[in-house]
C-alpha cells in the first residue's frame, strides 16, 4: 500500500531545501513505499506542515518548527507506518 506523504511548506522563504532533505529521508526510510509531494505557498509564510494520508502529523505553524530533530523525524515515521498498518 502506496502512503501518500504531502508537505506544505513557505515557498517565498526559502524552505524548499528543507522539503527536499525531508523528502529524500522520507524516500531513503521507505524505499518505493510512498508518494511524496510538496506544495510551497506563495502567499503564506512561515508554513512547513507535513500530511501523512491527509492527516496532519507535524505542523510549524503550531509549534512543532522544522522537522529537525531525530524526534520530529521519528514522529513522522511512527504516522507512516501507522498509515501503513506496521
């Protein structure tokens, strides 16, 4: 089973690179298991959210920052394989 992993992060403030080093952890822990894609908000700032299924399993805009930290990373792949019923 394919889990989709969508990311919203603040176009106009440089956090692509953010979105792609997430992403290829993501690819790299999943190998061929998820589908990735990102979105960056021209208008919004300050956003990096991250979407496991559409469930929202981090958000910067609520306090969570960047994911950053082992543990925020953690977290994002404890939803994944929740999501994928491991």
């Amino acid at each position: 089973m394919t889990v989709k992993v969508h990311i919203i992060y603040c176009g106009g403030c440089g956090y692509r690179p953010k979105f792609t080093k997430l992403k290829t952890l993501l690819e790299d822990e999943f190998p061929g298991e998820l589908e990735i894609t990102g979105e960056g908000t021209p208008s919004t700032t300050g956003w990096f959210e991250v979407e496991v299924n559409n469930k929202l399993v981090h958000s910067k805009k609520n306090g969570d920052g960047f994911v950053d930290s082992d543990s925020k990373f953690k977290a994002v792949v404890t939803a994944i394989e929740q999501a994928m019923g491991k």
